[in-house]
C-alpha cells in the first residue's frame, strides 16, 4: 500500500527575518516496513543553502539557510511512502520473553547491544520520578512477558489521560504530566519510554504521522493536523516493537514513521534560528492519502 | 655561603622536610638535588632583601601588565590580579624527556578515542569502552557525529595536569581537551621572570616557551580547509567576563590572532565570515575559548547567546575548522581514566607510559562496589564537570549524613560517578610572606598538534596551594603560580616550521578592523574625552569655589552659581545645581561635586564615565601597550574616594582631578606614539574629537548662551577657557582683557588651536575620507553629508554676529542656534557611523516546532 503525506509549516513574522537557519527532519526514513519512494520538497523563499544527510540516529535530516529578507517562510515536504504489509502480530511468538530475559540478553552481549543498550538511558524530557516508577511497577511486575507490560502500560496511560490539545507545551515535564493526567501526543510518548526506561529497559520515541480516517469506514484516529509520536520497546525474539498511546493500538498499516530517536529533542521535526526582533506565528498543516484513492 | 644541606642552612628553616613524601627540592640523602643547588646559589647571591623586592616587583608589574584572572561570582565582579612566585618550578631534563614522551603517547591515544567516538565507534560496538561512559556524558554531542576536520589529528590542543606523588613518580591528574586554558599565564609567568630576576636563570640551561607557541600557529595553520596556505584565524572568546579574558587576549596579540565574541561573526553560504568596517572577511580556522555545547544554537545548546548559528553545519561542510572541534569535551571524562591502559594496549599496542590516577568507574557492579565501601578514602567525582564547577567531593570532609546521601546519589545513576584515589602530593618550595617553605604543586603541559605528532611546551603552568597542607589546588580558591623551568640544553634542531609559517603571514593582506573592535575604540575616545573634559570642567568649578569662598562678593556668588549650575547641565548629573530652588545643595556644593567625581552608581559622574572607558578599554584589550596599563592603573588609583574630613577633602579632591587629568593625557599621548596609524586608530580618534566637539558646544550652551552681567561673564569666560587650557593662547593671541567676541573666535574659529571646534570638525573630516566605502562613485556617504555641512555651517557664520544681542535680551540668540545646529550635526555624524560600521546584531531567537 502506498501513502501520500503532505506536511506543510508555515511561519509569519511581524517583523522582517534578515536570515534564518534550520534544521528538519521531516523526510521519512526507510525502515523494515516502510519505503519513501519520492519525494518532493518545496521550500518558500528558496533557502541558499540545503544540505541533507544523517544524524546519529540514522535519521534523515535537511539543514538549510536563507539569506536574504522575508517575511513568511513555508516548508512543504511530499513524501511517497510504499507500506510494506505487515503481517497481524503473532502474540504466542513474544508472549514467552520476559523483561529480564532481555535485560540478561542486553547485558550478556553488551558489545553488540550498545546501539539498543543507549535507549535505557534517562534524557532530560523522559525524566522519571517516582511516581512515574511506581506508575509503571503496576504493569511490570516480575516475571511478567514484556510484550504484555507494555501493552497493557499503553492502555492504561490511553485510559488514565485526557488527550488535550494546548494543556502542554514542550516545556512541560513530565512530573507535571503525571500529575494533571493530560497532554498530547508526545507526552504520553515520553511518559511511556520514561515507565520503560525507569525499569532499566530500552525505549525509543518515534516521529511520523497517522492516517486518522480509515478507507474502510473505522474509527477516527487522533493525531490529524500535526505531525504524530509513539514509542518502541525493544524484545530480544522480536526486535523494536511500536506501541501507540494516544491510539491505544499497535502501529501496523496506518502509522508512517519519520524518524526516531531517544526523545523528542532528537527527532524533532523543525527547528530554527532567526535573526529578529519581532514575534511570530505558525500554521502547520498535514494531509496523509492513500494513494489511488480521491485526491482532494 | 650555600651549604648544600638543608638541615644546616638557615636559609631553609622554614622549609620542613619529611623523609615519607617526595621532595621537590632535598633528595633523600637530605642535599639539594643539582639544578635547585644552582638556581638556589643564585638566588643568594641576590640576598634575602633583593629577592623580596624582586618579588614585590613581580607583583608590582602584574598588576601593571594587567594580568589577571576573574572570578566568576565575585560580588565587586572585578578581575584580580595574577599571583606569581618568584621561585620557580624546576624540572629536570632526564625527567622531562619522560614525561614529554609520556604526555605526546597519551595525547595521540586520546586523539584515537576522540576520533572513533565520533566516528564509527568500534571502541563502544567491541565492548572496550562502556557506552553509557560516553553516552551517558554531557560531553558527548550527537550533532558532531560523523564530522570530521581536516589535518592529521582531530585533537589539535591537549593539555594535562600533571602532580608528582609522595612515591616520586609524576601522575595525571586531569585531561583537558575542551578549551585548555593556561598557556598565556604560563607565557607571561616567563616574561615576567626574565624581566625581573634575569640572575636567578644563571648557570641553568632552561627550555625556551616560544617553540610551543611557533607549534601552535603551525598546528592551526594545518588545520585549514584546503589546505588555505594564508588563513585567517580567530580566537572565540565568550568576552571580557569570562575567568581567562586576560589570557585571550594576550594571545591574540601575541599570536597575531583577531579577538571576536560570537556574535562578530556570522554563518552565510555555508562559510564563518567576520564583520568588520569594510564588510565580511571568510575565517577559515576558529581557536575555541567557549565551551563546545555553547558554540551553535541552532545544533547545541539553543539559548546559548556565546555561539553563532549554522557554525556545525560549517564544519561538517568542510569549510571552517575549529581547536579544538566541537565534541572533544568528551575526553574531559574521569571515567575514561580507568580505561586507558587498556586502550593504549588495543590501540597503539603500547602500555600507557605515564600513569594515570587510580579511578573507579561506578557504572561497573564491582567497582561500584569498591566505591561505596570505601567513600571516605576516595575522592568522588562525577564523570562530567557541572556548571559550578564543585563535582569533586573528598569523602572525608563529608559528614555520616553527607555521605549516605551521595552513596545514594551514586546507587541511583552509578554510570555518572567516579572514585578516585587522593594522591600524597610532592612539596616544592615557594616564598611566602618572605621565608622559604613547601607547598604541594600541580603541573599543567600543554600539547598541539603537528603533522608528525605531538609537540610539548617545554614548560608549563604551575600553581601551588595556599597552605601547607591543601592539596585541591585551584586559581578560583586562591593559591599562587609559578614559572616552570625544563633544566636542559636546547635541541640543535631550528624550527623550520617556524619560517615557513612566519613568511606566509606577513605575506598576509590587511586585515580590516572587526566591529566590535570599530566599536569599542571608537568609545574609548569617546569616553577618554568625556571623562578628561568633565574632570577639567569639575577642577575648574572645585578651584573657583574653593576661591571665591574667601571674597564672598556678589559677582563671585552669582558666578559660582553659574558654574555650578552649567557643571550639572554639562555633566548631565541632573538634578543637581540644575534645580535652583536647590539651596541646600548650593549651600554644601561639596557634598554635591564629590558625589559627581566618586559616585559610580550616579550617571553622568566621572566615575560612572572612567567605568565606562575602563570597560571599553577592556574590550579590546589587545590594544593597548604594556605602559598603557599602568598609566590606567594610575587613573584607578586617582579615583579613589578619600576617606578624609571635609576640609582636606576639598584639597585632595583637587588633586585627584589633576593625576587624573595627568593620567588620561599620558594616555592619549602613549595612543598617538604606539597606535599605527589605521583604521583602529581612526576610529579612536575619531571618537575623541567628536566627543570634544560635541562637549565645547555643551560648555558654550551650558555657560554663555544666558547672558550675564559683564564681571560674572567675565569669570565665565574665564572658567571656559580654563577649563580647555587655553588662557594662555588667548592671552598670547589677542593680549586683551576676555571678550566674548574673541573668545567664541578662539574657541570656535581658530583653526590653529588645537580646541576649536574648527580644529575638531576638520579632523573628523579628514578621517572620514580613510574609512572604507561599500560603494565606489562619487556620491557621499551619510556621515561625509553631515561633516560637510557641519564644515559649511563653520565657514558661513558670521563671527561678529554670534555674540552680538539687544540691550533686552536676556540669551545670545544666534549663538545658540549656531551651537544647536551644529550639535545636532556631530551628533548625527556619529549617529551614522555607529549605524554604518557597528553591528547592530538582532539576537538569535530559537524557534522550535512541536508536532
């Protein structure tokens, strides 16, 4: 199956930008279950500099400049995704492995687990205290199969918080979170990986979007006018296993991913430098299609 | 005479010697080893009372040179002077040769570590370094991932500091490879004893420092992108408040190294370019004093105001390269300490030649382990330095309830902490309070890169503890420094690199003057004026109210409150005198004129001016000479506030006008004979005469253009002339009692007096045509309209009609529209030469999107 993404960003200045410099990762990788085929960026005024290349998560990342005077800057990234179909998950395969098996595996074979091993790591947005760590104790009990922990940890956060647009900003930490039970996207992704990573485990957080209105008539996804997030758990038999929180579902055919990393500071999807004095304002707009189907 | 053993020498009764630690000075057959028995039969030979005046010298020149070291949180926020001993610490050549071997062994294998973390990382994929070690550091930043800068090392600075345990080996104590500091105090540490007590080197072959520094222009020569055979070449500092200011600068000027603050420079079509007054200049290498995280906001650390946005993207396009590159903070780690050898055995197939502290890394069960069993034996330290700078703990200054509070800091992020174990520290001696006695000492060397490997300062930085038994030595606790001797012949070999590299930059082009640095002489002049006309104008004032005290007549009352009133009008000190209801204050005008000299706080004051020009003078600090420092000391000095009763007060108020007023001349006059004549120069005096210009206009509004009676106008006249130094050339020119006719033409016209604001105008005229256009053609910039018209202005009016008024009219009325006019005009010629040749940098804003 193939989707069609458009993501488009557009900022407004009060004041004129004399220059301004950015970093994106809006381009989508490849990764097992997912191909970008095409792609098509469009980027107003056009930037002086543009340069692509791959961060140290193997991300795709585009830095570019302009140089001379402008007033709105737009980012229009089109992007041709080939899913690759994924076969429904298998629970008797994975059901088996328990969260110390993978920490022993992880630990016996340390050398080539580094990679994996790095995602255990605190970072300053999945700070965890311990209310967060006893909020994941309940579903990581011992012995328990991690596949099962991190489901049900994904319910409960579905159920336990309010999806509110506006009651966070990226400032926001998460013990603030927990506390008032509300947020978006990338919160209960964060509150989620710090759970996983509270118990010593590996966690990725993940960039990408969410096609919101299944063809076949389904239940309407949240996550349309912006660009989404979600998170992995790594289990040995299975490798990195998405979750999606805000969904309550397990990523298969709807989710597209941009990139990942060990948080949202690692993957997020613009950011700049400007040379101002004015204020600004933004309007970012995302279109996921299936492709053959009506285009608006 | 020297008695080679200490226990009978009196010279050393102060010195006590223990036979368990290592001795710098004594070997253990209780004689002075060779090379201290020669520097020591020197230094008695100068005498006990020589060398204490020698040393007072020392001290004496540092705070002359300036040299200093600032210390973050001090609440005056003054800088303070260096600390230097007269006696030095000595190093043998047998021992040197090992450690220089040691220390070129350890930075190569350090360069290897740098190089795969932010390469392929193998050392992490094969298990040989942990990965939260490195990925769990500050340190450690993603962005540099993958970059790499031309040359044969990517460690081109390595610096370490060295200490000797009580066993007699030499030990590594710290890695620093983030911005290394040192090597410009351990420069000045050696011209200061060379200049001061040249004996004491008798008969002692000590290593030459200039080497290194002929290394270090080579190693950033190396580094430039496309092998650029005429770089330019910075030196970043985070600015005048940084701890080390002192030294960037030095080694800017020593170097040969344009100075810049972040935002003097900018990131365009991917290149680092300078602003300077004649537009962009590319810079091809970048010698970092701020810290990596700091230097880009757009990939680090977003609200850093120190960096410049783009600058990564810079280097991983190959177009600048930075010393070190960003990144090599890593290194700075304690945990990669215990890991060393291990690594020199995988990568260089060589044991680790000097050894290193004894570390345990906590992210390991066992040593973890070790660590919390042993707290109280072991110094604790997290893996990378925070912002304050306190992460090294000694266990044993802990409390039971401290100590069960850090293991608990350590069980909960292990991987962040080190032990390490407390070193015995050699004693060496060190004249305090005039006697000799032992201090523990710490040894910083210094390394660059060069294509063929590593090259050592023969020499380094040596500090030393405060008392006795402190063995944590630090410049920001206090302690003092030294000159380090390496006791050995120098090498025959000539410095090949040295002419190379010195031909092709006196080859260089001229480089045209960066903003800040347009910007800041510019207010030195202006400052330098400012302060000399309100510390002229004050005397003047102080003088006549001192004399016409004792006359008390009418005349002399009204004027002393004309002066009075046009000293706060010309000091802008509002309110004053310039509120005439104020009578308490011309009843106690003392009160009030020593508040204006000595009052920092109060705008307008001489003091809060000279601090003004101190600030700037600081700013671009590597332009002044050597005696220019002391003839600023001397203005610090003058401005003193006594502490004395009124009535001296009055008298030594007076004088501190006139050291000062002496100083400030002195002052432009060292500028006039040691500035060359470009464009800092114009900028500088530029600044000065428009600054004068603008003041002679206030001092005619202030006092003449409100008419007086005829004696009140003439002590008026008087004090205006007194107060530009020029009763004598009107005497001379015109040998008549003081008209105002004659003396507007003096002031104003005259274009043979060196005041007049036709002299000024014809100055500034005359610079502004050097400055460069960023147009060709004929048409006139901005501030050439202004000049001109000022010029014009000058030339037209009609002398005798300036000072000519009715019987009725209370002012001079086509004087004042002559002095509006023409302030309106200078002050807009400096108006558009502030916008043409200063940045006006708008600050880098971070905008971040949120999914």
């Amino acid at each position: 199956m193939n989707y069609i993404i458009t993501h488009k960003t557009t900022y407004r200045y009060f004041e004129p930008v004399s220059l301004c410099y950015n970093i994106a990762r809006l381009i989508p990788r490849n990764t097992d279950k997912q191909v970008c085929k095409n792609l098509h960026i469009r980027i107003h005024p056009k930037p002086d500099i543009i340069h692509e290349y791959e961060d140290f998560f193997g991300n795709r990342v585009m830095y570019f400049s302009i140089e001379k005077e402008h007033s709105s800057l737009s980012v229009t990234v089109t992007s041709e995704i080939e899913k690759t179909t994924t076969p429904a998950i298998d629970m008797g395969l994975y059901n088996n492995t328990t969260a110390e098996e993978v920490k022993k595996e992880l630990l016996d074979n340390r050398e080539g687990g580094a990679e994996i091993w790095q995602y255990t790591l605190e970072t300053p947005m999945t700070a965890w205290n311990d209310e967060i760590q006893a909020y994941a104790l309940e579903s990581f009990s011992p012995g328990r199969p991690l596949f099962d922990a991190a489901r049900e940890l994904m319910t409960r956060i579905y159920q336990d918080f309010e999806f509110e647009p506006g009651a966070t900003t990226i400032a926001t930490p998460l013990s603030t979170v927990m506390r008032e039970r509300k947020g978006v996207c990338q919160d209960f992704a964060h509150l989620a990986i710090a759970c996983i990573r509270s118990q010593g485990l590996p966690a990725r957080y993940l960039s990408g979007y969410i096609e919101t209105i299944s063809p076949a008539g389904g239940e309407k996804l949240i996550g349309a006018d912006a660009s989404h997030a979600w998170f992995s758990v790594y289990i040995s038999s299975m490798g990195w296993v998405e979750f999606d929180p805000t969904n309550n579902m397990l990523p298969t055919e709807q989710h597209i991913t941009i990139g990942w990393g060990r948080d949202y500071a690692d993957i997020a999807p613009l950011k700049g430098i400007i040379l101002s004095s004015g204020q600004h304002e933004l309007a970012v707009s995302v279109h996921v299609e299936r492709e053959g189907q009506n285009t608006r | 005479m020297l008695s080679t053993n200490l226990q009978s020498n009196p010279a050393f009764r102060d010195y006590s010697h223990t036979e368990l630690s290592y001795d710098e000075l004594v070997g253990t057959d209780g004689k002075l080893r060779p090379h201290w028995e020669t520097f020591f039969t020197s230094y008695h030979q100068l005498g006990d009372q020589e060398i204490i005046s020698r040393n007072e010298d020392i001290l004496r020149m540092i705070k002359e040179n300036g040299v200093t070291y600032n210390i973050y949180g001090d609440p005056s926020g003054i800088s303070r002077p260096w600390k230097q001993d007269i006696i030095p610490f000595l190093i043998n050549g047998q021992e040197w040769s090992y450690i220089e071997k040691g220390l070129q062994q350890r930075a190569l294998l350090l360069n290897m570590i740098l190089e795969d973390i932010y390469g392929d990382r193998q050392l992490i994929k094969n298990g040989l370094l942990p990965m939260e070690l490195i990925y769990n550091h500050s340190g450690f930043l993603r962005p540099c991932a993958g970059v790499r800068s031309p040359g044969k090392h990517q460690l081109i600075l390595y610096s370490a500091d060295l200490a000797r345990g009580t066993d007699g080996r030499i030990w590594v104590v710290n890695d620093r490879t983030q911005a290394p500091s040192g090597s410009g105090y351990a420069l000045e540490n050696r011209t200061t004893m060379t200049r001061v007590a040249p004996e004491l080197f008798n008969n002692l072959q000590v290593r030459h420092l200039s080497p290194y520094f002929s290394a270090l222009r080579n190693g950033l020569h190396e580094i430039a992108p496309g092998g650029n055979p005429n770089p330019r070449i910075v030196i970043l500092t985070p600015g005048s408040g940084n701890e080390t200011y002192f030294e960037h600068s030095y080694l800017s000027s020593y170097l040969g190294l344009t100075l810049v603050q972040g935002n003097d420079l900018m990131v365009k079509d991917n290149y680092v370019w300078l602003k300077t007054i004649g537009g962009l200049e590319k810079v091809d290498v970048i010698l970092r004093r701020v810290d990596d995280f700091f230097c880009d906001p757009l990939e680090l650390k977003e609200d850093s105001q120190l960096g410049i946005p783009g600058l990564l993207q810079s280097v991983r396009s190959g177009n600048v390269s930075i010393a070190n590159p960003l990144g090599s903070g890593i290194l700075e780690n304690p945990g990669l300490m215990s890991f060393l050898q291990p690594l020199a055995r995988y990568l260089l197939s060589e044991d680790l030649m000097m050894p290193t502290i004894a570390t345990w890394w906590c992210g390991q069960p066992k040593e973890l382990g070790y660590v919390l069993e042993n707290l109280e034996s072991l110094v604790i330290k997290t893996i990378h330095r925070n912002s304050t700078g306190s992460s090294t703990v000694d266990g044993a200054s802990l409390s039971h309830a401290e100590r069960s509070a850090l293991r608990d800091r350590i069980r909960n992020s292990p991987s962040l902490y080190v032990g390490q174990e407390k070193v015995g520290v050699s004693q060496t001696p060190a004249l305090v309070n005039g006697r000799i006695e032992p201090r523990k000492s710490l040894f910083r060397s210094f390394l660059v890169s060069q294509q063929d490997g590593y090259t050592a300062m023969t020499g380094g930085l040596c500090r030393t503890s405060s008392d006795a038994g402190n063995f944590i030595i630090s410049n920001q606790m206090g302690g003092m420094s030294k000159d380090a001797w390496i006791i050995s012949p120098e090498p025959g070999r000539i410095f090949h690199t040295l002419t190379d590299s010195s031909e092709t930059t006196t080859a260089s082009y001229q480089p045209m003057l960066p903003s800040h640095a347009a910007e800041n002489l510019f207010w030195v002049g202006r400052y330098t004026e400012r302060v000399l006309g309100n510390a002229r104008f004050l005397r003047t004032v102080m003088e006549f109210v001192a004399e016409g005290n004792k006359l008390g007549t009418d005349q002399m009352v009204q004027t002393e409150r004309k002066l009075l009133e046009a000293m706060t009008r010309y000091s802008f000190t509002y309110p004053g005198f310039a509120d005439k209801e104020n009578e308490e204050a011309y009843s106690h005008p003392w009160r009030e004129m020593k508040d204006v000299l000595f009052n920092e706080k109060r705008p307008g004051s001489i003091q809060c001016n000279f601090q003004m020009f101190h600030k700037a003078i600081h700013e671009v600090r590597d332009h002044w000479s050597t005696d220019t420092w002391r003839v600023i000391r001397s203005m610090e000095e003058a401005l003193k506030a006594p502490e004395s009763t009124p009535q001296q007060g009055h008298l030594s108020m007076i004088q501190s006008l006139d050291n000062l007023i002496t100083s400030m001349v002195a002052f432009i006059g060292l500028n006039r004979e040691s500035i060359s004549r470009e464009q800092g120069w114009i900028m500088l005096d530029a600044g000065r005469k428009i600054e004068q210009s603008l003041l002679l206009i206030t001092m005619l509004q202030t006092t003449l253009v409100n008419k007086s009676n005829e004696q009140v106008e003439y002590n008026l006249l008087q004090g205006v002339l007194m107060s530009h130094e020029s009763l004598v050339n009107y005497r001379y020119k015109y040998r008549m009692p003081l008209k105002i006719s004659l003396v507007l033409d003096l002031m104003l016209f005259d274009p043979n007096n060196p005041r007049s604001l036709r002299y000024q105008v014809d100055r500034i005229k005359a610079y502004l045509q050097h400055l460069p256009k960023n147009h060709s053609g004929h048409s006139l910039t901005g501030y050439e309209r202004l000049i001109l018209e000022a010029d014009t202005l000058l030339k037209l009016s009609d002398k005798k009609d300036l000072s000519r008024s009715g019987e009725c009219d209370t002012t001079y009325g086509p004087l004042d529209d002559f002095l509006s006019r023409m302030h309106g005009l200078i002050s807009g010629v400096s108006a558009v030469i502030s916008k043409t040749f200063f940045k006006h940098e708008l600050t880098p804003k971070s905008i971040l999107l949120r999914p």
